[in-house]
C-alpha cells in the first residue's frame, strides 16, 4: 500500500505506518521536519529511500496522477491562507489519490463550537483556545465531497476540545472510472 503523509511533519502520523511495512511517503513545508522523518524512516523502515519525503506545498505535490492508495492530511488544512489555498491543497491530493483511493483528513471546523468562535476574514476564526484557525463547517466538506466526485466512507465526525477547538474527521473515496 502507498500511503502520501501531506503535512506529515516529524512522522508522527507515518511512524506507525511505516513500521506496519507500508510504502509511506510525505510532504511538508517545513525542511527542519523534512529531516527529521527521512532520520525517523532510517531508523524504523531503512528500506525506504529518503527521497520519499520531500519539501513542498500541497497545492503543488511532486508526485503523479492517482499514485496513492491513501493520502492522509492531519491537523494542517486548518493552516490555508484562504479558501483558494484549502481547495487548491484538496484539489491536488486528490490528483495524486489512485482510483478507489482513501482521502483521510483531521482539522479543525466549527462544528459544535459555531456560538464560542470569532470570524475575522473569510474562514478564518478566532478560537477560545486563542489561536486563529482557517474552519470549515460540514456544508463546506460535504460541498466539497460532491465536487471531487468522491463519496464519505464514515459519517463526518467532530470532537469537541473542552469547548476551546474541534477536530473534525473526513474521510473521503475515491470511485474508480465507470464504477
């Protein structure tokens, strides 16, 4: 299995992936974390090149078209500079989703805090935790889902951080073509 880790930092997330013997790659802007996981991967699964792990954007990720039987995307579409920015990331992770493909992603939404958040431009919100966040709302990824052609393989579910943030899951599939 080929699994994408799009904002895989450190490899928190790819740790345990590549330790289960999957053929794990990630994407980060982030050069410092870059590092750090090619040295977690030569400790863990020696057997994957470095070069799996690489620096970038994920609006512009330097694999091929449907490459990946599963991309996962954990607490960073939350970072989009705007709506433009989080489509665009969406957008490409699904270019590079083979065909019956997961599309698994954390982050943050309104969903049950809608009344304790602040709007400042566009999506971007104010938390009770303090930090500013770009947030989605289930019409928003249910919108999304219908545009990418894809189908919710587990309802949308959020947890609620003591009132202060939510994590919403999406998971999303990908039909093959003419199914």
């Amino acid at each position: 299995m080929t699994i994408l880790d799009a904002g895989c930092g450190d490899g928190r997330n790819a740790h345990y992936l590549m330790c289960c013997g999957a053929e794990v790659f990630g994407i980060d802007s982030d050069p410092d974390q870059i590092q750090r996981i090619r040295a977690r991967a030569a400790e863990s699964a020696p057997h994957l090149p470095s070069t799996n792990f690489c620096v970038g954007h994920l609006g512009e990720i330097p694999f091929t078209d449907g490459y990946f039987d599963v991309v996962i995307c954990s607490a960073v579409l939350h970072f989009a500079e705007d709506e433009e920015d989080f489509e665009g990331m969406i957008l490409d992770m699904w270019r590079v989703l083979a065909p019956d493909g997961i599309f698994f992603a954390r982050l943050a939404s309104t969903i049950s805090i809608e009344t304790r958040v602040t709007p400042k431009q566009g999506r971007w919100h104010l938390l009770p935790d303090g930090s500013d966040r770009f947030l989605v709302d289930e019409k928003y990824l249910l919108k999304i889902t219908a545009d990418l052609g894809g189908q919710l393989l587990d309802p949308i579910k959020t947890t609620n951080v003591q009132n202060l943030r939510a994590m919403t899951t999406w998971v999303v599939g990908k039909a093959a073509l003419g199914k």
